[in-house]
C-alpha cells in the first residue's frame, strides 16, 4: 500500500502517521493574549466534535482559562459547523462576550461577519482571534491570529513518505510543528 501522511489532523484508530500544527499551544497562547488584554468573559467558535485540531484547540482555549479561573459560559461556545464538517449559521448567545478565540480564519471572518449584522463592533466591543494566518484578505480587518509554520509541515511530511516508500517500518508517528502568534488589529 501506498504511504499516508496526515496533515492538520489524525484519527484515531487508523495507522498512518500525521503531522499536525500545535493547536492546543497556540489557542491557549490566542487565549492568554485575551486575558492579558483584559478580557475575562471569553467565547470560543468552533465545534470541538468536528475534527482533532478544533477539538485540541478548544482543549487549549479551556486550559488557558481554567489556569487564569476565568469562567466559561457554555452558551458561548458556538458551534461554527456540525460534526460532519457541514457548516451552520452561528447562533450566538443574547449577552455577548467581550472576545472570541475561533478555531481557524475563515471562522474568525465568518463570525466578524456575523458580530456586525448584529450591530457589533469589531474590536471596540467583540475581539476576535482566527488561527492558520492564511486568511488575511486585502481590505479587511487584520486578524490576530496563531501562524502554523505550514513550511515545515509540509518538508517533514515529503520527508516522512519518502522514508515509508523507501521501507521504512518504525510505528507510525504524530510529529507536532510549532508556530507563532501574530499580534494584529482584531483585539481591543
């Protein structure tokens, strides 16, 4: 059989090795940023059911929190798509938090979106942090947001199947690539 490598995710169970971004580092560091901003009453948009990165990402954002014994409003956490990866129009809470921790880009531009059909502003009321950094679109708001270092994602995945094509047996791996935050004009 032909070698596969997954990026961004994995699934458990399945033998194949994968190669993911370190999402819970980096939500609880998007998280932190909030917090240090001041931020206490924050919200997170992303179904953590959907897949493992938004799941560890969630699992970030939670820890970030719970260490700083900020509360977590359950009606708060929106669901930005079902578990099948189908998205879903927000619903949004009636009491609005004051930032969101979203669990990639294009959610964090979805939920701007959706925060000033409501009458939000984005950042003087709503701050929002995206994750990924490949969804600034010329125009619009710069996103603060958690850069994966995709470049080394995608050298240690070529190197890995080359590796397994050349007959490699070693038990399959997750190899986790850092990342930074990038601090832009999203957060009040």
């Amino acid at each position: 059989p032909l070698p596969v490598v997954a990026l961004d995710f994995y699934y458990g169970g399945l033998k194949m090795d994968a190669i993911i971004g370190d999402s819970a580092y980096g939500a609880a560091m998007l998280t932190y940023h909030l917090l240090e901003k001041g931020h206490r009453d924050i919200g997170y948009f992303g179904n953590p059911k959907a897949t493992s990165s938004i799941m560890e990402r969630y699992l970030g954002f939670v820890s970030a929190m719970t260490m700083r014994e900020a509360p977590i409003r359950a009606e708060c956490v929106v669901k930005d798509r079902d578990e099948n990866n189908v998205m879903l129009e927000p619903v949004l809470p009636e009491k609005l938090p004051t930032a969101f921790v979203c669990n990639c880009d294009v959610g964090a531009r979805t939920l701007i979106d959706v925060l000033r059909r409501r009458g939000a502003r984005v950042p003087e009321d709503v701050s929002v942090v995206g994750y990924d950094d490949f969804n600034n679109v010329p125009g619009s708001m710069p996103l603060t947001t958690f850069r994966v270092n995709t470049a080394a994602m995608c050298q240690m995945a070529v190197k890995l199947v080359e590796e397994r094509c050349a007959g490699d047996t070693k038990p399959v791996s997750r190899i986790v690539v850092g990342g930074e935050c990038i601090y832009r004009d999203s957060v009040c």
